[in-house]
C-alpha cells in the first residue's frame, strides 16, 4: 500500500506572461472586485494580487521618464502676473510630477488630477 508521500506531486500550472498581462488587463477593464473576478474566472485570489504587484513593479522599472508640455485652452487659464516660481505642483501615487506656472481653474485641477485628495 502506498502512503501519499510515495505519490508524485503534481507540478503547479504556469501561466505565460500573455496571458497573465491579458487576465490583468481584463481585471482592469471590468467593474468587479478582486475577488468576484477571481470567483469568475477561476484564478486564485493570491494570484491576481501577485500578478497586480508584479505588474507594478515592473511598469515602475521599466517606465522611463517623459516630460510633455501641455498648452491648456486661454478661457480655462488664471491670469496673474508670470514669475519663476510654480503656481501648482502635483506628485502623483506613482512619483510622477506635474507643474503648472499658472495656477489652475479648482475645475480644471479635478480634470488633471482626478484621484487627488486636498
């Protein structure tokens, strides 16, 4: 009679990275939480969170860093006199920094930075 340490282990399934990124991808765009899209697509809820924290820290290491000047449109502008110094800045979660010279319509700021608490 064998014991179950005699038994073969069953080796864990791999997931390729396409399909990985895919799955994230797909939790991303829907509007479940973690686990109701684990429960629907039958995937480990300790899998998503792992997949989501090593997709972080790849885009953080991977992201290089860009800088775009935007024009904003005249009639969303606040005028005041031009100095040197940043009327705005804004870090984002992810160390992303945003400055402005002139300081922003509280409309346009929501529109910049969404997910900013004051």
């Amino acid at each position: 009679m064998r014991s179950t340490l005699d038994r073969p282990r069953r080796a864990r399934g791999r997931t390729t990275d396409t399909t990985r990124r895919e799955l994230v991808a797909r939790y991303h765009r829907s509007d479940l939480t973690q686990r109701a899209f684990c429960e629907q697509v039958g995937l480990p809820l300790s899998t998503l969170q792992w997949w989501l924290v090593k997709g972080r820290r790849e885009a953080a290491s991977v992201a290089p860093v860009t800088f775009t000047e935007v024009s904003l449109p005249v009639e969303t502008q606040v005028h005041r006199a031009v100095c040197a110094d940043w009327a705005v800045e804004i870090v984002t979660h992810t160390g992303v920094t945003l400055r402005f010279r002139e300081p922003l319509a509280p409309a346009l700021l929501r529109f910049v930075s969404p997910r900013a608490r004051c």
